[in-house]
C-alpha cells in the first residue's frame, strides 16, 4: 500500500512448510509463536545517512555559530569583488615560501615563472629551494609584476638509517601547476580547474606536503565526494616525505585503501601503542650501552624522557666539551680521553732498586738492616712522585689521527654502540665537517626518536580505545581525510571534541553539493565569531558531471545540482586552469580537449615507447563501432528505466576475450555502460562466458559511467544501450567522462545513426565518423607487443556483426591451441603465450 504519514504495512513471506507444522503443534497443545514475532528490520544506508546529514543541516541552520572566513564571506554570498579570496589580493600574501623539492632544478624555476619580471638563481643551486617573491608594480585591481630571487638550502642529516633520507617529489610540475601550488599554500581561496589527466591529484599532494612542512602548528582536512577519489590523494600522500604517524582516514572507505598500513582511527591507535612497544625497546638498548642495565629507564615513557634528559642529552654536551678540548685536528687528544694514560711507580737507579730489593728480602727473613746513608738518599729519591704511561686507546687515537683513518669527532662520539647496526662505517672520516654531520644526524635520530616517545606518552596515560581516538583527532594527527557525507554525519562529534583545522582542500568540488560542501568549513567552533580557517582549496572540473540528484523538482527548481564549485565559477571567480594532460594518447584527448580552454599534451604522451606503439591486434587506437539488432532486438526494458542491449553486451564482452587471448591482462581493461541495467547485463555475460576460465578471468571493473568518474584504466570498453533515444548521454558532462577514462584504447560500441544527429554530442562524433564503423582487428599480429606504429592500419579484418565476432574469437582460440599443442608435442615445453602465462 502507499505509505502514509509514519504508518507502514510490511508484508513477510513465511515458509509454508514450517507454517504448517506450526499450526499443527498448536492444534496439539503447544503455544502459538506467530502473534509474538519481533521483526527486525534494516534500512539502506543511504537512507539512514541522509537523516543524520539533515540533521546537521537542521543544525547548521539554527545555531548563531555558522561562520566563515572573512575574505569569503561575500563570494559566498555572490556580491562583491569575486576576485576578492585570491591571495595575491589579501594582505596576509606569503612573500617568501619553501617550496622543497617542488622544483626539479634551476632551469624547472626558470620554466615555471614565465610571467616573473626578473627570476635571479645563483649558479649550482640544487634543490630544495626557497623563493622570495618581491613586487615591482602595484596597481589597483591587476596582479603586480614580481621579482623572483631563489636560494637554496640543505636538508640537516636525519640519522644514519636508510629510512632516514627524506622521500622526494619526481613530478616536473608545469607552470600552471605551479601557480596552483603556490595559490594553495598562501591563505586565501584557490580554485583549480582539472580536465581529465592534467594531474589535479599530484597537484594537491604537493600542496598538502608544503602546508605540512612550512606550517608544523596547523592541521589539514582532506575532502573528497568518493572514497575512490579519497584514497587515490590519500595513498599519494603516504609515499611523501610525512611520518605515517601524522595521518588519519575517517570513514568505511579505509576498507577500500591499497595500502599494508592500517590510516582508520583504530588503526592509528594501534599503530601508537605498537610505536611505544618499539621505541621503548630502542630506549632500553640504548641505555645497555651506557652500562645502565636494569634501570628501568624504559618501563614508561615517562621513565625514557628522564633518561634522555639527564643520560642521553648529558652525553653529547659532554662530547661537545671535549670536541673542543681536543681541538679540531686532535691536537690536545690527551686532554679529551678520559683514560689517556694510566699511572706507574718508576725508581731513578741501581742502588736504590738494589737496596729496595735487599730491604724487601730482610723483611721477609723477619731481620732488621740498617741501610747506609747512600741507600737512604735512593730511597729518598724513589718516593718521589710516579709517572704516567700513555694508554692503548691513546696511542691508537693518535695512530688513526696521524694515518687519517679516524677524525677526532669519530674517536670521540659517544654513542657509537647503539648504531653499530646502521652502514658501516658510520664516520667517512673523509674531513671533520664530514664525521660531525654524520654525529649531528645520529643525535637528530635519537632527538626524533624521544621526541616520538613524548608523543606516544598520551596514548600511555589514556587508558581506554575512545579517549585515545579522541585524543588522536583532536590533537595528534595533522592529516585528516574524509568523505563529505562523513563530514556531515560527524560534525556534531567533532564540535564537541572542540575540533580545531586551519587549511581545507576538497577533491572532486564540482560533484558536491552545496551544502556538502559548506558543512566541512564548518566542523569547529568559531574563535569569538571568527573563522579559524586560513586556506581553502576547491579542485575540480566543472564539465564532468554535476551532483546526483534523483528529485527531478529540486534538480530543475532548486538548482541543486549546481555544486559551491560551479556557482563560484559561473560567478567569474578566477580560477587556475590545468592545461596540459599526461594520461591518455594525444588522439583519444582530442576527443574531449574540445570542451577545454587550450588543452595540450604532456611530452610524455607524445615520446614514450608505449604512447607511440599501437594495440596489438587492434586497427585503430579508439573507435566507435556501430551494432545493429541482434535476433531482431536493439534496446529492451524487463522494467521500467532498466535499459539492456543484449547485442552489445555480446559484443563487449567478446571483444574483451578477443583481447586477453592476445595477452592483454584482465586488470588493465574495463567495461563502461551508460545504465545500470546494462551493467547487470554485461556482468551476466561474463559470468556465462568467461568468468569461469582462467584464461579468461573478468575486466577490472564492470561498471556505469558515472561511477567510474575519478578513475581511470589503460584500454576502456564502453557500451551506450540505447537504439531509440539518445537519452541522458546528451549531457555532454557525461560525454566527456565516457570519452576521458582510457590511456590508450577506447572502443565504444551504439547506434550511430541515433547519436550523430545529436547536436549536443556532435564534436565527437565527427571524429568517430572518420573512422570505420565496424572494429578492426589485425588478426594476423600476433600476441604481446606489435612493431606497428599508432595510427599505422597493417592488415585489417572488419568485423561484420556480433556473430561474426564469435566465429573470429573461436578461430583464434582454436589456433593459439593448436600452437600451443605442438609446441608440448615437441617436447620444448608449454607455450608461454600472453594471458595463460600470468
């Protein structure tokens, strides 16, 4: 029945069987179970986020504490300047910025200003680099010309460890790209244009290990609307140069991370404490070598913060000391050693060692001598006071300075036993600056390592699994990544915990709502009436597609499907525009470059061997093939909106075999579909067809387009269903998704004649239409890589129809079999051929 109001009418089917043993047992006395049933039912998720996330809103709406930054405020409101929140026209513009390891060398720094007055870079820098950006002109209302003067620095040595060596950045950034680094490290609002490919992930981490980096007191909120999306920028940032220890990921997608660590709040905690087990056991080794033996010292970390205090650090001001006692060439070794020499009795002559020895006899024969005057003065002479003897350790220091082997500052270093498992030899002993560097960075080790065991010390006194996440929220990671429905579903808690963050960069803007998006600007109190945040960062591409929004009246009335993203845009607010792709061949991004603003390719895609190589056994890098009825029947609905074509389903999926039959593995391609239902179709075939045989195997993924959006695959197969309506591929947002997933094969299969005549979709299709319409395949290549050059046709097969697809794909299956026969039969072996050798 039609719910109404907060009734509703459930209907359970019961088995019958059982139900009628029931009533028979009730017809012999026994209780009757059915009145009393409890029925426990269980809502979608969806549904039960989205009360929890109106009921944020609700909130949001009522309380007096809804603020945002300053500089934002009117944008948001869409009056004023929209200008306003870039950077360059804020007062609070960083002048100077340690951009690290952004820059790859000199002439990158030169390449990435081309709009700089005058860029002055000191001959053999190497990176990282500072900037110093000066002005020359400041007039109202235009971007002054700047003076760029870049310097460079020295990482100080870390420890001695392998680990130990900072992670660096191998991204040669573009112009724009650094522009966009540079915006999103200054406060203000920075809003990145990202066509497919253009490396808007890339760009964000960068942003994201500056911002960590240049600001140690400030904490960073990632933002996505996928978990796939998430984790893609999540699992870039674990491989920089960020303790692991700093990152947090909230929410159930952490399931989906490709990663051995464990980022969820649980999972941090237990890293924690597992932390506190090693460090512990690095402190007590430590102290081993000081001769502290049952100390303690590594019992609490209470205990080792004492230790480091007056054991370790004690240490060093000692070694110190006595580095400059000896002086830097060893001079004064003497005076540094602590047993230099040791202490011996020396008589000065025969007589006196004579009467001594004739002393020493009378006494032992219990006679008293009386010595003569003579004997007495030697005597005399010997009790003067003793000499000192140079040591071993003396003499082999002096031996190591004077040969080269050793500089003071390794002879003297106190902690030599404790990193006697790092390379050896610790000390190059090359020069004194040399062997101090290599002792500085063993005592940055052991201060990081304290400094680690400070940290570990709250989640010691913490007794129980809730307070140690709270604290790890509140207080201990900086990173912390979420969806926006997250957000949303835990603002009220993180308020609570007096949650605090200064920099907020959101992924995939241009898919989020509005309100998604507003509510992550608001997960902490304001400061008296003022917003805490100092950076906001929107990363998106307002032609892919919008915000999913099923309510047809809210979606056309309400504009609720316009993302904060795109009204920032449709307002002009500048924005910086990623220009240069590095995902797919140059051919295939001609097919939506169209819909972008000077949109050009990567070298990369242009000179490397695989961009430059075609697809074995494929004509044409990309091609749209047209499929006919199959048995009488284009598209069909078993229920309404459910739109299947069998025949291109059959079609797919036989390409897909025809491809893993000539070594193309399976992970590396996937099957898009406009609509769920041919989605389930697709996953029907596979399963009758190929699923079950490991030659085979199934594609990566089997999915809509629209899921797919953020995601990408090296060969894309894309069925359009439909045979009477263009339907909703007239969105050209969605056109240019289906068209940019692939790097370097796109095979799309549909009704040409429909999607042609289609206005909206027609700087596509006139590219399709130069191509045949039927797949081409060089079916005499054989599998694995081809010599043939892309866009170079060898000898093409066309393929007629779907069942001349099958009859190809069984010739060819029937032939690599009978290969590989022969090759057992004579003995050599078995045939190692693409797909059954994986």
């Amino acid at each position: 029945k039609t719910p109404v109001g907060d009734n509703r009418i459930l209907r359970v089917l019961l088995d019958p069987a059982q139900y009628h043993a029931d009533l028979e047992s009730v017809a012999d006395g026994k209780r009757e179970v059915y009145s009393s049933l409890n029925l426990v039912l269980r809502r979608k998720p969806k549904e039960n986020n989205f009360k929890a996330i109106l009921q944020t809103i609700r909130s949001l709406m009522s309380s007096e504490d809804t603020v945002v930054p300053d500089w934002l405020h009117d944008l948001f409101l869409g009056y004023g300047d929209p200008g306003a929140a870039q950077y360059w026209k804020l007062p609070t513009a960083l002048s100077k910025i340690d951009f690290r390891d952004t820059f790859i060398d000199q002439d990158h720094i030169l390449e990435s200003f081309p709009d700089a007055e005058n860029i002055e870079i000191p001959d053999d820098l190497e990176r990282p680099f500072r900037l110093e950006f000066n002005k020359v002109t400041s007039e109202v209302g235009k971007r002054p010309l700047e003076n760029v003067v870049a310097t460079a620095y020295r990482l100080p040595n870390m420890g001695p460890y392998p680990e130990c060596k900072p992670r660096e950045n191998k991204v040669r950034f573009t112009p724009v790209q650094v522009e966009a680094i540079r915006a999103g490290v200054n406060p203000g609002l920075t809003m990145v244009v990202g066509p497919p490919g253009t490396g808007k992930t890339d760009t964000a981490v960068q942003v994201v290990n500056l911002l960590f980096h240049n600001f140690p007191d400030q904490k960073i909120v990632l933002v996505a609307h996928s978990n796939q999306a998430l984790n893609d920028l999540f699992e870039k940032i674990v491989a920089l140069d960020i303790p692991e220890r700093y990152l947090l990921r909230l929410g159930r997608g952490i399931a989906e991370l490709d990663s051995k660590q464990d980022f969820s709040k649980w999972g941090r905690v237990n890293h924690m404490l597992q932390r506190r087990l090693e460090l512990l056991a690095k402190v007590e080794k430590l102290a081993e070598t000081f001769g502290l033996v049952g100390e303690d010292v590594a019992y609490t970390c209470e205990n080792a913060q004492h230790f480091f205090l007056h054991h370790v650090q004690y240490k060093w001001a000692d070694f110190q000391r006595r580095l400059a006692s000896a002086g830097k060439e060893g001079a004064n070794i003497d005076k540094a050693l602590p047993n230099a020499r040791k202490r011996i009795q020396k008589l000065k002559s025969p007589k006196a060692k004579k009467a001594k020895k004739e002393a020493d006899g009378a006494e032992g024969e219990g006679e008293e001598k009386i010595e003569d005057e003579d004997a007495e003065e030697e005597e005399e002479k010997a009790d003067e006071p003793d000499e000192w003897e140079e040591t071993e350790e003396l003499i082999q220091a002096r031996k190591d300075l004077k040969s080269g082997k050793k500089t003071v500052a390794s002879i003297l270093f106190p902690y030599g036993e404790f990193f006697a498992d790092s390379l050896q030899p610790l000390f190059p002993a090359t020069s004194y600056a040399a062997d101090m560097d290599v002792a500085d960075g063993c005592f940055r080790y052991l201060q990081k390592m304290f400094q680690e065991v400070e940290e570990c010390h709250a989640f010691e006194l913490l007794r129980n699994s809730h307070d140690r996440g709270n604290y790890l929220i509140t207080t201990h990671a900086r990173i912390i990544a979420m969806t926006c429905t997250h957000a949303a579903l835990t603002r009220s808690t993180l308020v609570n915990l007096n949650f605090k963050y200064d920099n907020l960069i959101m992924e995939e803007s241009a898919q989020i709502l509005e309100v998604e998006t507003f509510i992550p600007m608001l997960l902490q109190q304001s400061d008296q009436g003022v917003s805490r945040l100092k950076r906001v960062m929107f990363i998106g591409d307002h032609h892919q597609l919008p915000p999913v929004v099923k309510n047809r009246a809210f979606q056309k009335y309400g504009h609720l499907d316009q993302s904060l993203y795109s009204r920032f845009v449709r307002l002009k607010t500048p924005t910086v525009d990623l220009n240069l792709q590095g995902r797919a061949r140059a051919q295939i991004a001609d097919l939506y470059s169209w819909r972008y603003k000077d949109l050009g390719n990567l070298s990369n895609v242009l000179t490397d061997k695989r961009y430059r190589a075609a697809n074995a056994g494929l004509s044409h890098e990309y091609q749209f093939i047209n499929v006919d009825d199959f048995e009488g029947q284009g598209e069909s609905q078993p229920t309404p909106h459910f739109y299947q074509n069998l025949g291109e389903a059959e079609y797919c999926v036989a390409l897909f075999m025809y491809m893993r039959l000539l070594g193309y593995p399976a992970n590396k391609i996937s099957i898009l579909s406009t609509y769920n239902g041919q989605k389930a179709l697709i996953r029907d075939v596979i399963r009758q067809r190929c699923a079950w045989n490991p030659l085979f195997g199934e594609p990566s993924k089997v999915t809509t387009v629209d899921r797919f959006q953020g995601q990408q695959n090296d060969f894309i197969i894309v069925s359009l269903v439909r045979t009477n309506h263009v339907g909703h591929l007239r969105d050209v947002r969605r056109l240019v998704v289906t068209m940019s997933r692939s790097r370097y094969g796109l095979y799309v299969f549909g009704r040409f004649g429909l999607f042609e005549n289609c206005f909206e979709l027609a700087p596509v299709f006139t590219r399709f239409a130069k191509r045949p319409r039927k797949l081409s395949l060089e079916m005499e290549e054989p599998a694995g890589e081809t010599e043939r050059a892309c866009g170079e046709i060898g000898k093409p097969t066309l393929v007629k129809d779907v069942h001349h697809m099958w009859a190809l794909l069984q010739d060819r299956m029937k032939a690599q079999f009978a290969s590989a026969a022969q090759v057992v039969a004579s003995g050599s072996g078995p045939v190692a051929s693409g797909p059954a050798s994986e």
